[in-house]
C-alpha cells in the first residue's frame, strides 16, 4: 500500500452527471422515490447517489497507469475513460445522464413528445451491481488501503451515506445523537442487513394483526356503505363569532377541486329557516358553483363572521384558541366510488360518530395518559416554532392531533402493545425486537399524515403531510386519514414496501443469487458524535458526514413529534433509547437561538459560537478515529455565509485541511418553494485530509494567500459552470476553495488585528469575501463586458438577477453581495427603492413599485419625467414602466427623448438585464415580466443587444408527496 493515497475524489467527480441523477432521484414521482425515504420522515436527507458518488470517490484512487498495471484482469482500470465509466456504473449510473437531459429539454423547447424516454436506465439508486464487479470493487480497494476499508457517518440522521456503504458491502458505522434517528437506522442497516426479504413475510403476518386489532377498535367510529370508501374527511378550524356565539369556520377559500371538474363547498348557516348554531355543509359541483369560491372567511389572520359580515380579530382567534375553545367543523368528505373519486357533504351520520369519538376520547384520555397510550408530556419551552402552536393553544405533543384522530393513534398504541406481547411469547425477543422495531416504524407514518398539521392539496387532489416544510406550521383547515380500512393498512404496505426493497437491492448488490449475499458488517451506535468510544483510534479509513447544516433544520424540536408517541412503541422495544421525555437539545449541533433566548441580542452570536464548538469537537474526533491516511468528506447545503465560516472554522480548529470541493445539484428544480426565489439547489462535497501539524510553518496573512483565493475561486467557477452549475450555487461552489487556500496555509492571521493590536487568527469568512468578489467581476464581466462602467446600484441589480437567478433572495446572501460590490448596504438599497426587506429574505422591486412621485426630490427611482438619470437601473425601470403603463410607442419617445438608443451604457445595461434575469414562462405566461418587456423592446430598438434562449416552460409543482405518495 502507497502512503496517503490520492483518493478519485480529489481529482474527479462526475457533477453533471450527479447532479441530474439527483435531481432526478428527487423528483416527487409515485414509485420513483428511494425507500429510504419513506421508511419514516427525516429531515433533509441526502440524496442516494450523491451519497454512493461521495462515499466511493473517498475511497477508490485516483487513475494512474500504476493502477492499471496493479490489475491487469480488470478492464475497467486499464484507461482513464474506462475507470470513470466504472465508477458510474458502480454508482447506479448506466448511461449517459447529460444527453437525456438535453434531450428531454430540446424535445420540450420544441413542443416535441419523445416517443421513448431519453433516459434508458432506471434511476441510479435502483440499479445494483453485481457479484464480479463488486469483487473487483473491493480487490482495487484491498490492493489501495491493504485492507477492505472501513466508512463511518458519525452525524447519519436518515442514513443515505452508510447505506450505501453497507450496499457496496463496506464494513459500516452509523451514530447518531437523536433516538429516532438511532431507530430508523437500526430499520435501514442493522435489520436488513441481518435478515434480507426473508423478514418480508413476517412484518406482513405480524403487521396485520396490529392493523386488525387497531380496526376493530375503530370501526364504529368511522361510518362506511358498500357504495363508497371514504379517503379524507376535510376539516376547518373554527372560534364562536364573539357577537353571535354562533361557529365560524377559518375557511380561507371554498375550493376542494379546480381544473376540468370543480367541486367547491357551500356554507349553511340555517336549515328549513332555522338557524343554525354550527353552520352545516354542501358540496357542490361544476355548474352549481355560483358563488366566488376564492373569497373564504378567513384572511391575513382574521376573519369574517357570516351572520353579522363584522371582523373576527386575530387577536380573539389566538385567545380563543389558547383557552382552548377554538373546535373543527367537517366540511367535505372525499370518497372513492365505482365511478371515482369525488366528494360529498357531511351527513347526520358522519357527524353523530364524530361526537360518539369525542366522547369515547374525553372519558379515557385521563387513563390512556396515564399508560402512556396517549403522550402527556408538554412541548418544550425551549423553541424556535413557538408561532406554529404555541400561538394556536398547541402546549402537548397531543395538541396536534383532533379528538378522533387521537383514538385511531391510540388505538395503534394498544394494538402495538398488544402483538408485541404476543410476538415476543412466540418468536422469543431476538427476532420479535427486529420485527417489532420495523412495525413501529407505522407509527410514524400515521402521525405525519393525520393530524391537525396535514393539509388538503387542492392543485393535486391529495394530502399534504405534517412535515410539508421543516416546522410547525399551522393549518386553518386540515385533513383526516381514516384509521380503519384507509390509513392504518395503507402505512403497513407502506413499511412492508419500503423494507423489502431496501432488503432487496442490499441483496441484489455483488451477489449472483439471492442466497450468496455479501457478507455486511454495520455498527449502529446511539450519542454525541464528539465522544465515540466504541470506535477505536485510527480505525476508520473514510468518514463520510452530511452534518447539521447550521440554522436550517431543529432536529430535536421536530423529532419529538414523532419521539413522544414513539416512547410507548419503539420504547418497549428499545428502551435504552426512549429513557428522556424529550430528545437531547443540548448536545444537538445546531445553531438553536432558542436555547440562548434569555441573552436577548446576543442569542444568534452565543448559538453561533455553540454550534461552531459543537462541531469543532465531533471534527476533533473524527481526527482521532480516522487513520493517518483516511479521508474525510464532508455534505454541506448552505446559503448563509456565517454557516460557511462556522463550519470552516470548525473543519480547521478540528485539524482538517479542506483538498478539493464539488457542488451537487441536489433539490428539484421547479419545487414550489424555489419557484419565485432563490434557494440553494446544490450540495458542497469538501473533501478533506488529516492537517499536518508538525512544526512552524512561518507566519501568513490574509494579503500573503489572497491572491491564490482568487485564482481558485475563478477557477472553480469557469470549471463547474460548465457542469451547469449556476447562480447562488455557483458562488457557493468557490467556498470550498476559498476554504481550502487557507486550511493549506493555516495558521493564516488576519489583516485586521484584535482591539489590543495583537495579531488575530483569520475567519474563514474573510477569505469567503474575496472569492465572492472574485465571482462578482467574473460574473460581471460576463453580463456588460469588460469596457463598460456601471453604477453600484446597477451592479447590483444586474449581480442580484444573475446569482440569485429570482426576484426574492435570502437577506443574507444579499447582504454579502451589496458588500462585495463597493460597500453598499442593504438599507442603502431600500432607500433607493431596489429592494424590499422581508422576513429573512429581501425582493427586488418591480419598475412599477420603484415610481417617485414628485415631492420625493432627486432619490433613485423611477421618474417618467426626469430629465436624467445619476443612475442606469432608474432609466432602465423608467423605460419598463412606461412600455408597460404607456405602451411601447411611448417607450420609444423615452429613449429617444435621452439618446439612449445609442448610449453604450445603457446598452450594456439592458445586455446585462436580457443576459440575467430568468426566462422563464410558466403556463405560457412569462414569471418575471421585465423579461418580456425588454425582449419586445430589444427586438424593436436594440439591433446589436443579443436575445438568448428562452428557458423552459416551467410547471411548478409542490414538492410534497401525494396522498398515497411518500415524504
């Protein structure tokens, strides 16, 4: 073995290739979705292939003829193109991802539908290896390592990197500081990897006995006919109008399906002339909507009382709902039939075994709190979601579910309990635990699909899950899954389909046939991943982490949704992990405001600093457990740069040099959070090594590597805009090298020293702020070229449309951004009326939001009647708005009225505009109507101005999965 092997990773990785085969792993299709994740919710989970790429490309060398000649029988190692070729196929990548791509979107520019699907393979995680391949895999590894490496995920939350690891038959470590992350792992490595499909039949015989002994408990509770299978039961919340008493329904609109074959509901407020107390409901269809749908009663966190048209305040919703008085009222049913889905009204029978639940509940809730059936324990203070809940009467994890939905999750609880008995008296508690840790699992699934947090998409037809986004979020109106016959059978098939395939392709994967199945070797271990002592030092070859990424996800807080239930199901099995009432906040490496609220303005500074010590000791052991020659790879998904300089701070005080980095497109391109703004699509690989820390070096400054900052930076960005890599992503792809430059020369001190005048170790993010300005002048240069002079503002506009690639950016990242371009600010910016500041977020202004009127003096803006303009964005905008209010005639007066026709500047400008903002059109409709403006006016009056492609027709769907779909 060769010392310190140079890792593929270090020199190569397929981007564009992954980056497809990610997003298209990610795309929410029935069927396609990996059964990874739908095993049970977890949060941010990376996705397979990327995770296969990082792992393998960690461990596999770099080409060179020596490879090559080490193993002669391998074909695969004997050219450069062949090697790469082989690792794609090792990966799940069996053809060429970068022509189908161009190939879906050149038919779909052109209206063209392909006869075939451009991609000729099944997505890569589907794919599975065989037993030579898989052979000579762990030969070439053997002979690199001298011995079959070993690949831990000390932060392995949902589990995509050690499964994949696990599948390639490396042996595996998983730890994790969070019990439900602990137990989904335990069901997704340690079990299949122990038992394979031969399990299957057992959770299905063992699954149905919970479903039947749930069922008959709850069938009486949910009416039925031989006509109709009932799907949802759609609800509002509701607060008694505080005039009449009477019930108002929070509805913000009427729609329960739009399109072809509308259905709406109709409120009723009195029946054959007598007032009603709680209003009643009809559902109406097609040509029987004869009233605006779109105009609910409930808007902006108020509402209308229908019996006196007065405002219901908001602040008397939140009272209400506090004192626990705010109820629900069932206005549609959503049934199958033999002629299709559709709905009905509520009738006297639906809403009388409504009450009969409610009374069932409110007579038992004391004892089944008691036994733990239903969770007691209160959400904790300690929380970064209070607006979510707190606000609407939700203190108890028990808050979040209605009455009938806490007896379907009560009634699991019970039968749970009951089967365990039985399976462990029959099967002994070896296998009985590992069948029983995999049907828990159930649990989860029924709680993010039915309760007062799921919501009815109207666009889809389908039910939204609780966790739709990363928080607590409330619902005016929600969505009840029937618990016998619809939710409880549906989330055994669900857990029984998830398993058997992850069992499936684990066995599929280096074997010939089912019964000669690699020998897999995985350790599950539960706690701080800044203390392992179960691994011993220098014993791990490739750490392969996708950490806690900062501020952008609270673990804990949303695990103990599901930790509370699960403390009465996966507790009785595992009870060492069940032992807290909550999950463990305090060792959680994240950026927890929350935690540090008593600090009032400090707080985010504190959590900062918490975070960064927190993961400068899990990098500090990780030091300890790899090997001198082991690698370190880390998954980041960041925008903030105050996340970038934490983790790199982290990476350098923990012993790390960062050797290279690669950006991932990971999310979907058209998920309707992305849609009007920008967001990070991409994952950063940093690919890191053991920093040798012997001996003094010489001492550095920022201005000694700043010029090698640049360089890398530029580098970086020329080379993986090539792989598509654009906007925010793109200047995210330059952190890595930034990073890099200066963990290679470390210590570097700053050029600024501290108050006293002694010199000041650099912070990663000085270094981040020039590769930022390196992009910026790239960037630039690219848009107006280099002869043209522009204003800041300008610049700026043009920088904002190019990088963020939308209208709505994170204020973060265009704080950064306004820095990096002279100085300016963001209250500059508003002052100028280019932006809006939001919450967490910043919008470019419309022209037609930018007018000045006339009393508002000689500010930036837009000013039909100016006689000149200090800055070229105003004349711009003023061009926009008049074409759009006056008409393109009247523009032309404009630009002829100034000369601008002719002025290079301006010129460069609308070049620079038509080059940046985006082109997209969505329904045939253009997204940002500035860039029809300027193509019209273009083609009229700007001969030398270059129009590009448009972009695609982008459909913007939710990226949320489906009623019968998965998270």
């Amino acid at each position: 073995m060769t010392t310190r092997p140079k890792v593929l990773a270090e020199s190569w990785l397929p981007v564009a290739a992954l980056s497809i085969e990610s997003r298209r792993e990610a795309a929410p299709i029935p069927g396609q979705f990996p059964k990874l994740k739908t095993l049970h919710q977890w949060w941010a989970r990376r996705p397979i292939v990327a995770s296969a790429a990082t792992v393998l490309a960690g461990i596999l060398p770099a080409w060179s003829d020596e490879l090559a000649q080490r193993h002669p029988t391998i074909s695969a190692l004997q050219t450069e193109r062949a090697y790469r070729d082989w690792f794609n196929r090792l990966i799940g990548i069996w053809g060429d991802a970068v022509l189908a791509k161009r190939t879906s979107e050149a038919a779909k520019a052109a209206g063209v539908k392909l006869k075939d699907n451009p991609y000729t393979y099944r997505p890569a995680f589907k794919n599975s290896v065989g037993e030579q391949e898989i052979r000579e895999l762990h030969d070439v590894l053997v002979g690199t390592w001298g011995h079959l490496p070993t690949v831990a995920d000390v932060t392995a939350g949902g589990g995509s990197i050690p499964w994949t690891a696990l599948r390639l038959g490396l042996p595996t470590y998983a730890n994790d500081l969070n019990s439900v992350a602990v137990s989904i792992l335990n069901a997704s490595l340690t079990i299949p990897a122990k038992h394979g499909t031969a399990l299957t039949p057992a959770l299905r015989k063992w699954g149905q006995r919970i479903v039947d002994d749930a069922t008959t408990r709850l069938l009486e509770y949910f009416p039925k006919t031989d006509r109709e299978t009932v799907t949802n039961y759609l609800y509002a919340h509701a607060v008694a109008c505080p005039r009449t008493g009477r019930i108002v329904p929070l509805m913000p609109d009427w729609w329960l399906r739009k399109g072809p074959k509308p259905a709406a509901v109709r409120m009723l407020t009195e029946l054959d002339g007598v007032a009603l107390q709680t209003p009643r409901f009809e559902v109406v269809h097609e040509g029987d909507i004869n009233f605006d749908a779109d105009r609910g009663l409930f808007a902006g966190g108020r509402a209308i009382s229908p019996y006196d048209n007065l405002v219901v305040d908001g602040d008397y919703i939140k009272a209400e709902a506090k004192a626990g008085r705010m109820t629900q009222v069932l206005y549609a049913i959503v049934v199958k039939t033999p002629a299709g889905r559709t709905f009905r009204s509520p009738t006297d029978v639906d809403l009388k075994a409504l009450d009969e639940a409610e009374r069932l509940v409110a007579e038992n809730i004391g004892i089944w709190e008691a036994t733990g059936i239903i969770p007691s324990t209160p959400i904790p203070e300690v929380s970064n979601y209070d607006r979510g809940h707190r606000m609407y009467g939700i203190n108890k994890w028990a808050d979040f579910f209605s009455p009938r939905q806490l007896l379907t999750h009560a009634a699991f609880v019970q039968a749970f309990r009951k089967v365990a008995e039985e399976a462990r008296a029959e099967l002994g508690e070896s296998l009985s635990n590992d069948i029983l840790t995999e049907l828990a699992l159930m649990q989860g699934k029924a709680l993010n699909y039915n309760a007062r947090q799921t919501s009815w998409n109207v666009n889809r037809q389908s039910t939204r899950a609780v966790f739709e986004k990363h928080n607590f979020a409330f619902k005016w109106t929600f969505v009840e899954f029937p618990g016998p016959g619809e939710l409880l059978p549906w989330c055994l098939d669900q857990l029984v389909d998830a398993y058997d395939e992850l069992a499936r392709l684990l066995e599929e994967t280096g074997s010939s046939a089912p019964d000669a199945r690699l020998d897999r070797k995985v350790h599950v271990t539960a706690g701080t991943a800044a203390d392992i002592p179960s691994i011993p030092d220098g014993s791990i070859d490739h750490i392969c982490m996708d950490p806690p990424y900062y501020a952008n996800v609270m673990y804990s807080e949303l695990s103990n949704f599901f930790y509370a239930w699960e403390r009465e199901t996966l507790g009785v099995v595992t009870p060492e992990l069940f032992e807290e009432e909550n999950t463990d906040l305090e060792n959680e490496a994240v950026t927890n405001d929350a935690r540090f609220a008593a600090l009032g303005r400090r707080k985010k500074e504190i959590a900062n600093l918490d975070y960064e010590a927190k993961m400068a000791s899990i990098f500090t052991e990780c030091r300890r457990i790899l090997s001198d020659n082991g690698v370190l790879t880390v998954m980041f998904t960041n925008k903030n740069a105050r996340a970038w300089d934490a983790l790199g701070s982290a990476l350098i005080t923990g012993g790390f040099t960062v050797e290279t980095s690669w950006p991932v497109a990971t999310e979907p391109e058209s998920s309707s959070h992305q849609a009007n703004k920008n967001a990070a699509e991409s994952t950063i690989m940093l690919v890191c090594r053991k920093r040798d820390q012997s001996g003094d070096t010489g001492k550095r400054y920022l201005e000694d590597v700043a010029p090698e900052v640049r360089t890398e930076a530029r580098r970086a960005s020329l080379r993986f805009a090539e792989d598509g890599i654009e906007g925010v992503d793109l200047m995210l792809a330059t952190y890595g090298p930034a990073l890099s430059v200066i963990s290679r020369n470390w210590p570097v001190y700053s050029s600024v020293p501290d108050d006293d005048g002694t010199d000041r170790l650099l912070r990663p993010e000085e270094a981040l702020n020039i590769a930022r300005e390196e992009i910026v002048e790239l960037r630039r240069l690219r848009l107006v070229g280099e002869a043209v002079q522009v204003d800041s503002l300008t610049d700026f506009v043009l920088m904002a449309w190019d990088i963020f690639k939308a209208r709505e950016a994170d204020f973060d990242a265009a704080r950064l951004l306004a820095l990096a371009i002279g100085g300016l600010d963001i209250d500059h910016l508003t002052r100028a009326k280019i932006l809006k500041k939001k919450s967490g977020t910043v919008e470019l202004l419309a022209p037609e939001e930018r007018v000045r009127r006339g009393n508002e003096g000689n500010a930036p803006g837009v000013r039909p009647e100016a006689t000149k303009f200090e800055h070229l964005i105003d004349a711009v905008d003023t061009m926009l708005y008049i074409a759009k209010i006056d008409g393109i005639q009247a523009a032309k007066r404009f630009l002829d009225r100034h000369g601008y026709t002719s002025d290079g500047a301006f010129i460069a400008t609308v070049q620079g505009l038509i080059n940046a903002i985006p082109r997209k059109k969505s329904k045939g409709e253009w997204v940002y109507p500035e860039a029809n403006l300027l193509d019209t006016l273009c083609t009229l009056y700007f001969d030398g101005v270059e129009l590009p492609a448009d972009d695609l027709d982008v459909t913007v769907i939710d990226e949320q999965p489906g009623l019968f779909e998965m998270e």
